[in-house]
C-alpha cells in the first residue's frame, strides 16, 4: 500500500506548543489543576506515565542490570537530618535571591536578566531589586509531634546521600568489592526560588543517580569510562546529535563538593541545558560521612592491606528533565502531500507510551480485533480504539507516538493478513498475524 511522504518537517520552536499537547494528550499536566495549580509541581497522566518509566527502566537495565559491578537500592526520602550537615547542604545549598520592591516578585540573582517586566512599572522592565541574600533550597517538614527544632528533617534535595548513608551495608550484603557502583532512582525537592520552563526546573522532580567508589589512582579512568558510558545512553535513546552536547563546568560553577564536572546538555527550545552531570565529588562525602557518624567508612585493600576512603564518581540525571528533552526531541508539526498536516511525537519505538495500536477498520471487526488485542497485550503496551474513521485514529496515534498501528480489515478473515502502520514513514504492510509479535518485538527494543 501506499505512504504519504510529508513534504515539509518542523521541529518544535515554541514551548507552548508542546505544553499544549501534553496537557490536551495526558502526558503532563499542572498538579492540582482543578485549584489553579502550584507552582513547580506536575502531575504525569496516562501517556506521561507511561514514557517516564520506559525512561527509568532502559536507565536502570543499562546502569545496573547489564553490569555486575552496579547494585541498586531504595532508600527512604527522609534521612536522619545530620546527612545534610555532613552533605554541606545545610551550610551551602543556597541560590542568592533578590526581590523586586515594586511588585514584589522574588528572583534568582543570577537570572535577573530574564525577570521580565515589572507588574507595577506597567510592564517595563524596570525592577528595583534587593541586595542578593542566601536562600537555602532544602524543603523542611517535621517529624512526629514536637514543635521543638530537634523535630525538623529534610526532604532530599537529592538522592544520592542514601547511598553514602548505605555505603557499608551494601558493599558487604552485595559481596562487592572496591571498583563498584550503588544506583537508585527517587524523588529529589528543592525550593526552587523560580521554577520555569515547563517541569525543566521543578521543585519535586526524579533523579536517577549512580556512585562509582573507586581507588584513588582510578579516578581520573571511571571518570571517563562513565562520561562515555552516558553518552551512549543518551544517543541510544534517539536524541537529534546536534542537540546533544558536554560541557565542563569551569572551577568558579563546581559544587562544593566537586573536583571535575561535566553536563550532559540539550538544547531545549529555551537554549542548551543540562540535562544530566557527571561529576567527581572526590572523598568529601564518605569522608564527611565518617566524621560525622564517628563510623569509618574506608575501606582496606585485601592484598595490599592499604586503607583508604574510595572516591566517587557520579552521575546523576533528572527523569523529568531527560523526559522534557525527549518530548521536544520527538514533537514534529508535518505536511503531508496530500495537503493534510499532522504532528507527530517521533520518541524511540522502546520508550513510546502506546506500542501498538489496535485498530479495527469497522466496528463489524470488533470480536478478531479485540482477540488480537488481547495476544499483543501478553507482549506489548497495547491500545484499541474503534471510534471515528481511520485517518482520525492514526493522527491521534501520532500525536501519542505510538510506533505502529495495527488495522484489521475485512480481507483479515481470510487470509490472516493485517495492515501494519509505521509512525514515521507511514509506509503500510501486510503482515501475517501469526508473525506479528515476532515482526514487532524487534523493532520496540532498547539498546543493549
Ligand atoms: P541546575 O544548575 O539546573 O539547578 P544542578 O546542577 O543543581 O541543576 P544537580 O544537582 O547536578 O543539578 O542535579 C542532577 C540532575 O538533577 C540535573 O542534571 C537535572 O537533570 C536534575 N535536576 C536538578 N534540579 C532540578 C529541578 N529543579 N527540576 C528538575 N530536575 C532537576
């Protein structure tokens, strides 16, 4: 049968373009819409859902299950609050914030240039702003009754302090020895002074973060072996190459806990930005750790019978963020050359929220379309819809990703054919049902 090639492709240009689509299609919206929102927050639906644990799982099948030197855990989000003092995040997690007298509006110092107009200056961009004071990121909650201060705990500003909290134990329950690697995916908060760009910048959002403990003549080689090790990742997951780059942070942007640095960047409608670091963090962590539990967290060298404290090389990507990336990365606005347009979420077959999509062309076909249905379901994430003529049914499978569309027909009866639909060339073919999950099963894998 035949295709419509598009005859023109537009990338994704605005951002409101794509905030639409996901609200209209359920895979992001703002968290407790029906109350007008709040601010940072986002709530994934369906679709949403779906995409952002295909993300977790191909990142925890290549970090964790496709090594045997990477164990994983799942710590609690609340730790015993003198994690963050040895962390340094209680004396160092701030962003400098000044406020605007005027309209009261409160900023990053270091993003006053894009504060935008001034609501009480009549839209100018005149700002009168206050001297930069610290504002420390941490959210604080209380534990059980008390008001007293010794009941304050933390939320994790991010995930991996569970993991040098945890270091000991696991390295002995998982028989591992020094070069290995502890990995969890969590939620991570931050009292973001301004969360924008969609859920770019969130104050609760996903990470998933790996640390490698390593000798200390090791350091410079895991580092490396990771950064590569990453970069792999993120081309594997399909992403435009021109739109994927490093960057090294330069000695005046490291962390205080950071020796080396380097972003893994995307460029986001909004410009390029770090959507995941590969950082150095050195001894500070299990050497602060040790200090402050009074329990020595270093290890000794079976053979040399040297003892040291190992150091670690992380890395740490945002779910939300490498989703965001993704769906800018996939949405496509089509002309098509018989004049009709359609947009088109081009996400790696292996991530896509809807894999297959069962479509009877005829209500009539509904009893084979539905049994069909319920085969592929043993394999794939399956969708049926019956409703409105083909065409419509396809553009809607577009607008979600879904890879391949399934169309039963009258011929199907009798010759044990379907008509299956790709995405992105819209090339059809018949295809003999009793082949069908072994034709499709390849086509939706992650790579190794
Ligand atoms: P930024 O400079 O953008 O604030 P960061 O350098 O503080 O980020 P890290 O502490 O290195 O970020 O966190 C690791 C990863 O966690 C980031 O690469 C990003 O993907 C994710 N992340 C951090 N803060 C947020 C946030 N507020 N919302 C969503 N994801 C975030």
């Amino acid at each position: 049968m035949g295709s419509q090639a598009p005859a023109s492709s537009r990338r994704l240009e605005r951002m409101d373009d794509l905030v639409a689509l996901c609200a209209r299609r359920g895979f992001v919206f703002p968290s407790s819409e029906i109350y007008g929102g709040i601010n940072g927050f986002w709530d994934y639906g369906p679709l949403g859902v779906e995409l952002k644990s295909n993300l977790k799982r191909a990142w925890w099948q290549r970090v964790v299950r496709e090594r045997a030197d990477v164990v994983g855990i799942d710590s609690s989000i609340i730790t015993h609050p003198r994690t963050w003092e040895a962390s340094g995040h209680v004396e160092f997690f701030s962003d400098p914030m000044v406020d605007c007298r005027a309209c009261k509006k409160r900023f990053r110092a270091d993003q006053i240039d894009d504060a935008g107009p001034c609501s009480a200056r009549e839209g100018t961009s005149q700002h009168e702003f206050t001297e930069p004071r610290n504002f420390n990121l941490m959210l604080q909650t209380r534990i059980g009754a008390s008001e007293e201060a010794a009941s304050i705990a933390y939320l994790r500003p991010e995930t991996c302090q569970a993991i040098f909290n945890d270091f000991k134990r696991v390295r002995e329950v998982a028989r591992q020895k020094i070069p290995f690697g502890i990995a969890q995916i969590g939620k991570a908060f931050r009292n973001e002074i301004n969360p924008r760009n969609f859920t770019f910048r969130s104050r609760e959002f996903e990470q998933a973060e790996m640390e490698f403990f390593c000798h200390p003549s090791e350091r410079e080689r895991w580092f490396e072996h990771w950064l590569q090790e990453r970069l792999r990742f993120h081309r594997d997951l399909g992403f435009d190459e021109r739109r994927l780059r490093t960057r090294a942070h330069a000695a005046d942007e490291l962390a205080h806990y950071c020796k080396v640095a380097q972003d893994v960047e995307y460029r986001f409608p909004f410009g390029w930005q770090e959507i995941e670091g590969v950082h150095d963090r050195g001894d500070w962590d299990l050497g602060r750790h040790s200090e402050y539990s009074g329990k020595d967290l270093g290890v000794t060298d079976p053979e040399t019978k040297e003892h040291f404290v190992p150091m670690v090389i992380e890395t740490s990507i945002g779910i939300d963020r490498t989703c965001l990336a993704l769906l800018c990365d996939a949405y496509a606005e089509e002309e098509l050359e018989n004049g009709e347009t359609r947009t088109v979420m081009r996400v790696h077959p292996a991530l896509a929220p809807i894999q297959v999509a069962v479509l009877p062309l005829s209500k009539k076909l509904a009893d084979p379309a539905r049994a069909l249905e319920q085969e592929l379901r043993r394999r794939f994430h399956v969708f049926y819809d019956e409703a409105g003529n083909i065409g419509r049914r396809y553009r809607r499978q577009d607008e979600a990703g879904t890879p391949f569309c399934v169309t039963v027909d009258f011929d199907t009866a009798s010759d044990g054919k379907v008509t299956v639909r790709d995405r992105d060339s819209m090339d059809q073919e018949r295809v003999a049902t009793a082949g069908l999950v072994a034709a499709l099963a390849p086509r939706l894998e992650f790579p190794g």
